[in-house]
C-alpha cells in the first residue's frame, strides 16, 4: 500500500509543476537608430525648429545641409518624412504693382493739375455720373512694387495746387501695412491703406497776393481689389467746391 501511494505522489509532481504559471517574458527593448538626411531646398535651421515636436536627438550642420536624427526608429522614421515633405521648393513669390491715383475734382474749370490718363476715363464718367464736379484733374500718381504678405510706404512733393498763378505743393504720403494676393489670384486685399496729404488752399488776400493756408486730409480704409481693376477708394474734401480723389490699382506679377 505504501509503495501504490509513493508512486502516486511521484506522478503528481510533473502535473503540479505544469500548474504553476510561467514568468512573462520582458518586451525586448526599442530599437535605436541614426539617421543623416541630406536637405535639397529647405533651410536647416527651419527644418530642426519644426522637428522638435519629435521624440528625436537632432543635430544639424547648415553649411552641408546635413540633418542628423539619432533616437527610437520608429521617431525617427517619422520624422525623415516629416523632413521629406518639408524639403520641396519654395513656390514663387509673388510681387503686387499698385498704382495710386491723386484726382482733384472741382466746379472750377481752370482746376489745378494736368490732364488724366486715357485709361482713366472711365473712372471719371462714373465720378460724373454720381457726383456734381464738373471738371477732374490728376494732380499726382504713386506707384510701389511689393512682395505678397509685405507692408510699402512712398510720399511725393510731385503734385501741387494752382493758387492764383501760384503753384503751391501738395505733399503727399501712401503706405499700407500689407498686400497679398488671394489664392486663386483675382483679388488682391490691402491691409492698412492710409493716405495723407497737406494741400494749399487760399485764405485770403487778392488775385496776384493771394494768402494760403495748408490742410490735411486722409484716408484710412481696408480693400479688396479685383486683380487689374481701378477703384475709388474714396474722397476727401477740399473746400466747398473741391475734393480729392484716391483710385488705385493692383497688378499681380511675378
């Protein structure tokens, strides 16, 4: 009887031993790797300022456009092509042309400036066809060439007022904060325009002895610009029967 349940235990043993539960087995460690990226088109620096964002040991080397990733593999396979989507050339820059038109309308008809452009002809017959000034007069133009999303600023002496037989200067200012091109580029919007001008008027005296006085007057606006198009911007009054008009006129070139 002892020897039956002696090798009863003994055939216990192995199945008691098959019961217990096996230790897990530790995950094996991540897989470190470096990589060197070569850069064709994007700046060095740039492309390490944007790569922070990734679990990744970066070294750079601007002079030979070199961009070192040293880190877990997957890490830094994401960032290789976040650097190969970054890397493309640059799309051409655009450049805005404005053109900035002064126009002084009066009831007189020796009002001071010279002749307007044939190509503003039709600006004119709508200013007569709302407005009551007889004659329209160019007294200066302006014109700047700017890159997209840039701010430009110009002044003039080049017009001036008739007083009398006297010319006296208008000085004029023009600047905007910014210029950009809209996406499918048909309309140009303008941030920030602001125009100022010191325009001589009479304030007393005679013919031949005229007295005069300066004034200012400004406009201050936002505008969208159809692409080659001349709008009134606005006016800004003179004197009772004079006031000053601004049209501008965008051209999108590259």
């Amino acid at each position: 009887m002892k020897r039956i349940l002696l090798a009863m235990a003994l055939l216990a043993l192995p199945m008691a031993a098959q019961d217990q539960p096996k230790p897990e087995e530790k995950p094996a460690p991540p897989k470190k790797v470096q990589r060197l990226v070569t850069l064709k088109y994007a700046d060095a620096f740039a492309v390490r300022d944007l790569l922070r964002v990734f679990p990744v040991n970066i070294q750079v080397d601007r002079a030979m456009r070199v961009i070192a990733l040293d880190g877990i593999e997957a890490a830094v396979d994401t960032a290789v092509q976040a650097i190969k989507e970054l890397d493309v050339p640059a799309a051409a820059q655009k450049n805005i042309e404005l053109t900035v038109y002064y126009l002084n309308g009066s009831d007189s008809e020796d009002a001071s400036g010279s002749a307007p452009p044939a190509d503003l002809a039709n600006v004119i017959i709508q200013l007569k066809g709302t407005l009551p000034f007889k004659q329209y007069r160019l007294t200066d133009v302006l014109r700047l060439r700017i890159r997209d999303g840039q701010n430009a600023e110009t002044s003039s002496v080049a017009g001036s007022a008739d007083l009398g037989g006297t010319k006296q200067p208008i000085i004029t200012r023009f600047k905007i904060k910014s210029a950009s091109v809209s996406p499918d580029g048909t309309t140009v919007h303008i941030d920030g325009l602001s125009s100022s001008s010191r325009v001589p008027v009479v304030q007393g005296g005679s013919p031949g002895n005229y007295q005069f006085t300066y004034i200012d007057v400004g406009l201050n606006t936002d505008i969208d610009i159809k692409e080659g198009q001349k709008a009134v911007v606005g006016r800004a009054g003179l004197e009772r029967d004079k006031a000053l008009f601004l049209v501008l006129t965008a051209q999108v070139v590259q």
